[in-house]
C-alpha cells in the first residue's frame, strides 16, 4: 500500500486484523521485509504495519536525509490512517526514529520498543564508524552519510517520553553498551534488555525472538 503524507510517498503493509497497533520500523538500506517472520507471529494478535522509510524499499526518495524527517513520517502516517495509540517497534535508524516521534509526540503512543539505537555517531563503536566511512567513501549513499552526521538526542531529551519503553540490544551490538544504558536510564519509564550472544540484528532481522518479550509488554 501506498500513501501520501505531504510531499512523502510511504509504503507499507497492514496485517492483522484486531488487537492493539503495532508499527515497525525498519534499520538503516533495509526495508519492512527484515520484519516478515516477526510481523506473522504479531499479527495474529495486533494490527501491525510494516513500513519502508523514506528513500527506502518501496517509499519515494527524498531530496535529503534526516532523521527528524523520518520521525515525521510515522507521526503524519498516524493521523493519516487514524491509528489509535500504536506501539512503535524500531530498528537501528527505526530506533532512533522511534526515540524523536516518542520525544516529540508521546500523546499520539502507547509505548515504544527501541532496538539498537544511538544517541549520537560517537555512541557507536569506533570499528564500525571507520566501515561506516570506507563504505561512504566508496558509494557517496547520502543514508551512510546521515548516520555519521546524525542524530543528535541529547539524553535529557529522552525525559520528554511519557510512555512506557522496552531498550534492546545485542552483547555484541555496533552500538556502545554504555549508550543503550543512557538511554533506558533517561526514559522515567524504562526497562533494558542486553541480548547474550546476540549481535546488531540477529535477534530482529528474520526473527521472531523479540516475540515474547513484545507479548509480555503489549498483551
């Protein structure tokens, strides 16, 4: 399915017929697919759609990239479909997104679960961010280039986010431990996950292992 918002074409895709709504939000060059194996399990309970980011998969390309942008996106996709309090579930870049629509329209949520996000560049490690620059050196993808310019949420920002969040990441995450512990430790409402064994997206792309802990949080 395709919509409007503004001058945004998005795509995404509903399933599920009853239950509280869910959003997915995908990482940063992936589309709404990484989420298959876990959308069929959500949408047996909830109404969930699966989006692609501006500029990826299926949705139009813009003429640059921000995150807030992007934040904007999924708000404007929420009064656009009239979609009652959603939980927001993102990805990398779908976590950051998930952090600013959070931070900057709790009211329209029910709750965020945020998978693998940082807070700035610097709260990624150091060998990922020198394969970030070879890989933007070489393709000039202005998306690689917005992950090492951005975003930039100040921890104190995080206290803006009045409903409940669920913070996962991986043992062997690309983003710093010590950032996704910020994180849960300035949202008032906050619990954090460290996945053993798991790395950036192992526990997220073509999984379903975030399943119970969604059920456990949701219902």
């Amino acid at each position: 399915m395709y919509i409007q918002l503004n001058s945004q074409i998005i795509c995404y895709e509903r399933t599920g017929e009853s239950g509280s709504p869910v959003i997915l939000i995908h990482g940063n060059r992936e589309d709404h697919h990484i989420f298959d194996v876990l959308a069929e399990k959500l949408s047996q309970n909830h109404v969930v759609y699966a989006m692609d980011t501006r500029g990826h998969g299926e949705s139009a390309t813009p003429k640059e990239y921000h995150y807030i942008d992007m934040a904007k996106d999924v708000i404007n996709l929420i009064h656009a479909l009239d979609i009652e309090k959603p939980y927001l579930l993102g990805f990398s870049d779908g976590g950051i997104i998930a952090l600013l629509v959070a931070i900057n329209a709790s009211e329209l949520l029910s709750g965020i679960i945020c998978c693998g996000a940082n807070l700035t560049p610097a709260g990624l490690n150091h060998k990922d961010i020198r394969e970030m620059k070879k890989d933007y050196k070489k393709t000039e993808d202005p998306r690689i280039l917005m992950m090492l310019q951005e975003p930039d949420i100040h921890p104190e920002d995080l206290e803006n986010i009045t409903v409940p969040a669920m913070i996962f990441a991986g043992q062997h995450d690309c983003v710093r431990q010590k950032e996704t512990e910020t994180i849960a430790k300035y949202i008032p409402n906050a619990s954090l996950q460290i996945l053993k064994g798991e790395d950036h997206g192992s526990y997220i792309v073509n999984s379903s292992t975030l399943y119970q802990f969604i059920y456990n949080f949701i219902g």
